[in-house]
C-alpha cells in the first residue's frame, strides 16, 4: 500500500528522472483550517522521513508515524480522521495511507 503513496519522497524521484507530477492545487480555507502547509512539499503530497514514516499534516500535530492511517482514526476523529484528510487532499478512493 505504500507504493501508491504521493509523497515528497516519490515527487523528487519523479522530478529527477524527469517524470510529469501530478499539479498541485492550492488548499481552500476549509483545508488550511484543519491542515498545515508546511508539513507537505504541495497539496496531495505527504512529507516521509528516512525510516519512511509520514507526517501528520493535520494542523498543530506534524509528528512521524509509521501508521499515518491508524493515527488519524485514533487521535484525529474530531476532525474525521483518515477520511476527512483523503479528501481535503483530494486523494480520491484508493486506500492511500499506511
């Protein structure tokens, strides 16, 4: 499942093999309210670490988990969770968060 991830480690592969990126759209106020934008290189694009882990891009958290997925549900359910950040991502339907 982490293989269909966007994240900035798989946009910087594509930028140096010279692959087309997906554009990036600006966030609405409704995202920027619930997300931070410094915690991804552009809208749909999740920061990783070294050891792969992701970065919550909700606002006022940005910690590193291994299980971006299983944090959202659990620590983020007020804002609803994994699949309220799918879709202020604009991710579609595919399962894209480990």
């Amino acid at each position: 499942m982490k293989n269909d991830l966007y994240t900035s480690r798989v946009h910087l592969k594509r930028v140096l093999m010279g692959q087309a990126t997906p554009a990036f759209t600006p966030p609405s106020s409704a995202v920027l309210a619930m997300l931070d934008p410094a915690f991804f290189p552009g809208l749909g694009a999740l920061n990783e670490d070294g050891h792969g882990r992701l970065q919550c891009p909700v606002r006022g958290c940005g910690d590193f988990f291994p299980w971006l997925a299983m944090h959202l549900g659990r620590s983020h359910r007020s804002i609803g969770g994994t699949k309220a950040i799918i879709a202020a991502l604009q991710l579609g339907s595919r399962p894209l968060l480990s």
